[in-house]
C-alpha cells in the first residue's frame, strides 16, 4: 500500500526525482514493480520540499490520483530543491479524510509518510491512541491509520528523539499491540533521512560512492561509506541502476552526513 520517496542532495527539479525517471513514483501510482500489497495508487498523493535558508517545508497535496492532477507536471518541472519527500497513496479505508491523509505529513521541519497498514484498524490501535495526550490525540492530522502513527513519531521527536529513534520506537509499538502491521515510515527534516522496512520493500541510492556490505548482521548496524553526493531512499528503485540496494526486512535505515547506516529491528516482546 502506497509508495515513497525521499532525496537529499545538490539542487534538482523535483521532475528529476518524480516524474522523470523511467520507473518514477508517478508511474509507480498505476504501476509499481515491487509492491507487495495493492497494485494502483489513486487515492491522494503529495510532496514536499525544502526551500533555501528556509527550515520549514511547503507541501502540495491532493486527494486525487497524481496522474489526473493538471498541475503537478508545472510544479514538478520548475520547483527545485536539495531535499524533498512524495508520496502516493493507496488507503487503507477507501475515502477517509481526503486531502487531509495524503503524505506527506509535516509539522515544523519535518516531513512524514507511512507506507503500510494497522492490523484491525482501529479497534487494534485503541491502546496506542490512549497513550497520547489529549490534546495531542485531538490535533490527529486525519482519522487514519498514518496520522496515529505520525503523532506517535511526532510526540517522540518533541521529546527529543532523534529522527532514527523516533520511527524504531513507534514501530516496535505497533506491532506490539497490532502484530502483522505493515509499517514502512520515511521521515526528513532537510537534513537527514530516517526509514523503517517493515513489510514491504524500501530501497536506497547513494549516487556516488559504494554500496553497504552484503549481510545482515543479527545485533549490529551496517554501515556504508559512500561519500554520497546524493542519497535517495524509495519505496522502490525508480531506475535500473545497479546501485540501488535493497533494506532487508525489519530495519531502521538513517543518513549521517554522506553515510547510510542500517540497524536490525527487534519487535517488542507481548
């Protein structure tokens, strides 16, 4: 269900990330390679992107399917950016909230999408919301299954988490109380990149630069030096390029500076 994308690197139209390459996230609305749940994504997408010496992100966002909208094609080819995040959706329940679940979420300068589902939603998500604050609860972006676990992301980054640390814990949460969840998350903030494979497939690209070691170690992280000019992580490649390397299942993968580190996920013990 749904698929992602986010880049950081050297300014580029958004068209390069999105709608130009042969395999882009505007042809994988209608025809992904490697979804493992839905085949066509028509129900809302959105972008977001970074403008210089602006923290803060703007987004556009529509309700409907990306190949339908008239003036994605303009923005897409004039907007440039050296960060950006896109999503489009397949939802979980047909027609909730409109424009309002579309990914990405954001708030301050965060950007925020889930690929995925909550296992008997939202009976199964009943504990997890009572755990929030009230008010935080109450400011829920859109009554979906990935709006309840933005806020749960969101609660953590105001506490301080880093972006990493803000995804993992949530992660193992779901899937302690709803096990079966399919919980890829991709987050930014202009200036790193965070992303769960849990369920379906993420991959990444570092431009330049080698790709991490083959082998998953089982309590350790893996590191690739790349030396990246520019790291893209995506629901799927959106070219043949052989650098692509895929996240293997259960796995927390971050940026740090030019680096792409992937540490295992261990689900919560019930």
């Amino acid at each position: 269900m749904c698929r992602h994308i986010a880049f950081l690197g050297p300014e580029a139209p958004l068209a390069r990330l999105l709608s130009e390459p042969e395999h882009s996230l505007v042809r994988q609305s209608w025809e992904p390679r490697r979804q493992r749940h839905g085949t066509v994504n028509a129900d809302g997408f959105g972008v977001g992107w970074y403008a210089e010496g602006d923290p803060v992100p703007a987004r556009y966002r529509r309700a409907g399917p990306i190949w339908g909208d008239l003036n994605f094609a303009d923005l897409a080819r004039v907007v440039r950016t050296r960060a950006a995040l896109a999503a489009v959706r397949d939802a979980t329940v047909f027609g909730a909230d409109g424009e309002a679940a579309a990914a990405p979420f954001a708030s301050g300068p965060w950007l925020f999408s889930h690929n995925g589902a909550v296992r008997g939603w939202p009976e199964a998500a009943t504990p997890l919301a009572a755990a929030l604050p009230p008010e935080e609860l109450l400011s829920l972006a859109a009554g979906t299954d990935s709006a309840l676990i933005w806020a749960l992301v969101l609660h953590r980054l105001h506490r301080g988490d880093d972006l990493g640390m803000a995804l993992a814990e949530p992660v193992r949460e779901v899937a302690a109380a709803s096990p079966d969840s399919r919980l890829n998350l991709l987050m930014t903030d202009g200036t790193g990149i965070a992303a769960t494979a849990w369920g379906d497939s993420l991959w990444y690209l570092a431009e330049t630069g080698h790709p991490a070691e083959t082998g998953h170690p089982a309590d350790a992280a893996r590191l690739a030096d790349t030396a990246a000019q520019r790291i893209v992580v995506a629901s799927e490649p959106y070219d043949d390029d052989p650098r692509w390397c895929e996240v293997p299942d259960r796995t927390l993968l971050t940026t740090h500076g030019t680096r792409v580190v992937l540490t295992p996920l261990k689900e919560t013990s019930q």
